[in-house]
C-alpha cells in the first residue's frame, strides 16, 4: 500500500510540475517575432520565437543579420550557425541553434551588450523578411 502510495504521489507531482512549466504561444502564425520572457521555463529569456517560418528562410536570415553586425557565420550543421567576431582584439564566438520553433544563442563569454545587438539585428531580419 505504501508503494502505492508513492508512485501516486511522485505521479502527481510530475504531472504538477510538467502542467505548471509548460507554456503556449501567444503568436498568431509563423510571421510574428517575438522574445520569450522568463516566465518561459522551457526556453531562455533571449530566445527568439519563430513560429512555423521555414528553417532554411530563418537561417538565412540570421546570416544576413550577423554579417551586417560584424560576425562572421559559419552554417554548421542543418540548425546551426557559428557566429564570429573579434571582440577586443580577441576572437568571440557563439553557436545560434533553431530548435522547437525558437533560436537560441549560446552565451560563451560573450558580453551582453553584443549578445542584445546580435539578437535585435536577428530579430529586424526576420520580421524584414517576413514582410515580403
């Protein structure tokens, strides 16, 4: 009976914690941009929701983005761009992922200031794009 119990109550909490940590979009379709904001669990506060957009459309928009910020994008695997740029005379780096309708950016020592730069110029990119 205790066991029971316990697998009751370790179920219940799971299912609390999982309901509780879950969130919707509020976007309407793939063409609004939007951040995700803490109260997400799931993804980071800087991440980028993209919808249903197309991948490869998205890529080449963060390309495009990067590039006129200054980094130099290196495709790497089918999800992924390598980011880089000489920051202080030395060589910065972060990988920028699409993953679940969202871009993520890898923090990797990179100062805030040119982490928010590289995201508002991904973010006009995209919402330029989606306006053609």
């Amino acid at each position: 009976m205790k066991k029971v119990l316990s697998i009751i109550a370790v179920l219940t909490a799971t299912l609390t914690l999982t309901t509780g940590c879950s969130s919707t979009s509020t976007g309407a379709g793939g063409s609004q941009m939007r951040a995700h904001t803490q109260a997400d669990a799931s993804i980071c506060k800087t991440a980028i929701y993209i919808g249903e957009s197309n991948y490869s459309s998205v890529l080449k928009s963060i390309e495009e983005a990067g590039e006129k910020e200054g980094w130099r994008m290196t495709p790497f695997k089918a999800n992924a761009i390598i980011a880089e740029k000489m920051i202080d005379g030395k060589m910065q780096s972060t990988r920028i992922m699409l993953a679940k309708k969202h871009i993520t950016c890898s923090k990797d020592g990179i100062s805030s200031d040119e982490m928010q730069a590289l995201r508002a110029a991904i973010v006009k990119e995209l919402q330029k794009n989606s306006a053609h």
